[in-house]
C-alpha cells in the first residue's frame, strides 16, 4: 500500500506522531508519544526505515522532501514473537534521528538477548559435561584437568563464534549445539620428586644451604664450599689444621713456587688478603671452567642447571679466610687456645650424653624395664633426659699435652685389667673415664644402669663388635656438670644439694630442685632396682669393658 503523507499522518493500528517543524536544532518527541523501546523495552512492534525520495537539491527544496515520503509497508515477512518488525514511516527529519536512535537501541537489544541465549547454551554446555566425565576413584593431575578445560573453552569459543556471524538470527532457526564429547583420558603421570619439581629451574649456590628445595642442592653447595676451602690452603701451602710461621717465606719443594702467607692480623680487606682472594678466585674458576667430568663428585647435579654467580665464590672465599683464621689464633693465643679447647671438650661430651640418652630411651628398652617393675612406661621414659647423663673423658683433666695423654692411657690400660697387653695393641684402644654425678642419687644412678645393661642385650651382634671404646668406672674422678634441667626428688643427692644450693655458681641451676615429687609407685620401684641391685651385685666397684652397662 503506498501513502502519501501531509503535515499529518496517522499509521494504521499506531500512534499519532506529532510533527515537529524543521529547525536548525532537533527536537525529538517524548517517550510517550511513540512507540518503541523507550516506552516499552520489551516490544518488537516498531518502524524500520524502508526508504526515501532523492536527497535535497539545496536548503530552500528540503521541506517538500521531509513531508513528501513514499512508504511502503512489508508485513508479509513479519511474524509475532520474531526479531523481524514491520516497517517504520519517515516524516521528517527528526523522525529519521528518531529512527536511527530506535534502530541503534534495537540493535542492542537483540545483542543482550543473543548474550543471554549464549550464556545459556554455555550453561547447558558445561552440565553436559558433567554428566558425560565418568567418575574416578583417584585424582586426575592438574595436566589433565587443564587439558579438558581447554578442549570445553574452545568448543563453546566456535559455537559463540557462530553465533556471532549473524547475531541478529532468531534463536528458533539455529540448529542445535554439536553433542559434547569426552576427550580422550590422558594416562596419568606419574608423582613428581623433589628433583623433578626442580627441574628446568635454575637455582644459585649463594643460596644458604637450609634454604635450597632438594638434599641434592644442599649437598652441592656444601662440595662448592669444600672446593674453595682446599683452594685457599693450596694458594697458602697449608694443607693441616697446624699453622706455621707466617713470617717465614716458604715455597712449594716441586716446583718452587712460593706460597703466598695471609695476613691473619688484618681483615678481608687488607691488601696482602685481598691478593690471595684474587689467585684463589682465578684457581677455582679454571677448575670449574675445565666442566662437570672434572668436578667434585656431587657438585653438578642432573637435570638442574646450578650457578655461581659472582658474588658466591667471593664469598666463600672470605669464609675459608676467616676459619683459618681462628685456627691461627687458637694456636697463637694462649687463652682463646684454651677456651677452644674447653668448648670442645664440651661438645664433645654432650654428644655422648645425647648418645647414652637415646639407647636407653628406645621404647623395647622402657617397655622391658617397665615390665619388670611393673610401673608406667611412660614415667620411666620421663626419667631418661640427656642432662641427667654422667659425662664420660677422653683424655686427662686439664693438661692436654701429649705426655700427659700417654700417662692417662697407661693408668686407664691398668684400671681395666690390661696392663699386660703389648704396645701395639694398646695403641689401638681407646678409653673412655667415666665420671661420677656428684649431685645425682644412688638409686637414680642405679636405675640407668640397668637400663644401660637392657639396652646393651637388645643391641645386635655387629654393633657391639664395632665399639671402639673401653669404659672404665670407680675411679674416683667427679663431674663438674651439672644437670640444666631439674631431675625428679628421687634422683636428687640431697646431701649435695644441702651443700651447694647456696653457692654462687650453681644457684641459677638449683632454684626449682625439690619441686618435682616422685609418685608412690614409682618410689616403690626404685626401692625394688636398689634390692634387686644389691642381690645381683650390679652396683660394681670395679671396671668395665666395652659392651658393658652405662652410668
């Protein structure tokens, strides 16, 4: 049907528009006033802009063409409910605004709703999927999982690319989504180790050796360490723990290079320090430069590329110098000598306290003990703790040197019933003295002892064969340890601690003593270890072999 328009123009079943007058500003008519998204956003019973005469010629022509449209009215191809709507009727200029405005706005309409058809179809997607993965008893590796994933992603990616091809196409006449299709299952790999988890990852040996991820790290760096130590004694020309004169020139016998003397009276930053760093730094890096068949075994480790970059090397260097350097002084200085020797001595006993601890706190050890008396195991274990050990010597009290040693041994040889053994063999045995524990009570005393005495029957035939040492008991040498952590009443002397629980030294140590009663069963217990003692003559007044009791 073709219409002619005038100054006012009524469409068939619509609204009246109102005509505006052609102005230099455009006036659009309200909301109310016509129909379209901005009365109703949810209706498609609006004006599509079919056509137009000839553009003006000029501004004085223009107004015959803005009331002048020829309209042409299509409903043949609209159908209810779809996103087709009829045509729209032009009548000025402020209704082609209006129209574009209307188009625009229509445009996004459609884009919102294909936006909610696609997050529907996403929707149905994925709970597709969910019915269709077959349950299983263990967990998939977070490969497999990012391998499914990405194959759901990009079949939902080409349907919402389809979509998008023609947008405005109502979602009746789309066909149905492609079937989901479980991917095929991945063998599962298998659990990576520490080693492989470092792999492809480059780590630096400058790193503090507690912080590096894999034991095999840890050790490199230590092997690094060694390497630059030895280097360090190599450029120095000493090889041992004994420094000589460093105020002596001194060279190699072989090729008569000349060893270059520290100056240990200075800091890293002195000169003559300074210039061993340097020859120190250019010999490690040549013997790591030659590559990994040359290196120290554990120092390359497979799969893991480790670096030195330059401050490590440096670094470890300054170190090496300042262990030497306490060497020197402990050998140039009386009293750090003598210090140094008390902390190792100090050490090394509260090593072999640890050592007696644990043989007697292992649980067939208690649980035999505890069977016996018929008490709690768990206050027998209570009363084993590595400060409540007596300290065993290695050697005389308080003169180290070397005549001194030899005169010990030869007393400890006869203590032990070996006087007459030959030279060589007593070269080859070592003696432990076991002290006494002036502040510990006899029943304590004691009831280690046969603790010592089960754990030794408990001990494989190959363990005891391989101990070195001859323990020798009773010979009247006393402990000056004294226990940090406060025993049980019952393992107190308390003629000891009446005499010295005031005294200066020790009162820091003995102010909560007394404070921890014993229970009545275990009292009773203790009373049972001294009788049976007495019976079986294990309180020995002799000595003791290797493979014997511990006090």
């Amino acid at each position: 049907m073709i219409v002619r328009t005038s100054d006012r123009y009524q469409a068939p079943n619509q609204s009246t528009y109102a005509m505006q007058p052609r102005s230099r500003s455009l006036n659009i008519c309200s909301t109310d006033e016509r129909p379209g998204p901005f009365r109703n956003p949810d209706s498609f019973d609006r004006y599509e802009p079919i056509g137009r005469g000839p553009p003006p010629q000029s501004r004085s022509n223009s107004r015959s063409f803005s009331t002048n449209v020829v309209l042409e009215e299509s409903i043949a191809h609209h159908r209810p409910g779809s996103f087709n709507p009829p045509p729209r009727v032009y009548r000025n200029d402020n209704d082609e605004v209006l129209a574009r405005l209307d188009a625009l706005t229509l445009r996004t309409d459609r884009l919102e709703a294909e936006n909610r058809q696609l997050k529907q179809r996403n929707e149905k997607l994925e709970a597709a999927a969910a019915k269709q993965r077959a349950p299983s008893s263990e967990p998939r590796s977070s490969s497999s999982s990012r391998g499914r994933a990405l194959q759901v992603k990009r079949q939902v990616s080409r349907s919402r690319a389809r979509s998008q091809a023609n947008p405005f196409t109502n979602d009746d006449d789309q066909s149905d989504p492609e079937p989901f299709s479980e991917p095929e299952p991945e063998p599962e790999p298998e659990p990576a180790t520490e080693l492989e988890y470092a792999e492809a990852q480059t780590f630096s040996l400058g790193t503090p050796t507690a912080d590096l991820p894999t034991p095999e790290l840890q050790a490199a760096r230590i092997i690094l360490h060694d390497l630059v130590s030895l280097t360090f004694r190599e450029v120095v020309g000493v090889p041992g723990i004994v420094w000589p004169d460093l105020t002596i020139r001194r060279s190699n016998d072989v090729t008569g290079e000349a060893y270059l003397n520290p100056a240990f009276e200075g800091n890293v930053n002195t000169p003559a320090n300074v210039h061993i760093f340097n020859e120190v730094a250019k010999s490690v890096n040549h013997k790591l430069n030659r590559g990994p068949k040359f290196w120290p075994a554990g120092l390359a480790v497979e799969g893991v590329n480790v670096t030195w970059e330059h401050p490590v090397i440096p670094e470890m260097i300054k170190t090496a110098f300042r262990s030497c350097k306490k060497q020197w002084r402990t050998q140039t200085d009386a009293e750090l000598a003598r210090r140094h020797e008390e902390n190792q001595r100090t050490n090394r006993r509260r090593e072999r306290r640890v050592g007696k601890a644990v043989r007697r706190a292992k649980a067939p050890v208690i649980q035999a003990f505890a069977k016996k008396h018929g008490v709690d195991a768990k206050h027998v274990k209570e009363a084993v703790h590595e400060q409540w050990m007596s300290d065993e010597a290695s050697g005389p009290e308080g003169d180290t040197s070397e005549t001194a040693k030899e005169v010990w041994k030869t007393r400890m040889a006869f203590a032990a019933g070996l006087g007459n053994a030959s030279d060589d063999a007593l070269a080859k045995t070592s003696f432990l003295q076991v002290l006494e524990c002036a502040w510990r009570s006899g029943k304590f005393s004691e009831m280690l002892h046969e603790l010592s005495t089960i754990a030794d029957a408990f001990e494989p035939a190959g363990v005891k064969a391989k101990k070195q040492y001859v323990r020798v008991h009773n010979t009247g040498r006393v402990s000056h340890h004294i226990a940090e952590t406060s025993p049980y009443n019952f393992g107190i002397n308390m003629e000891w601690f009446a005499a010295n629980k005031k005294n200066p030294e020790y009162v820091h140590l003995l102010h909560d003593w007394g404070r921890y009663p014993d229970s009545e069963s275990f009292a009773t217990m203790l009373r049972s270890v001294i009788e049976e003692a007495a019976v079986e003559g294990l309180v020995q007044a002799g000595v003791e072999e290797a493979g014997g009791a511990e006090l």
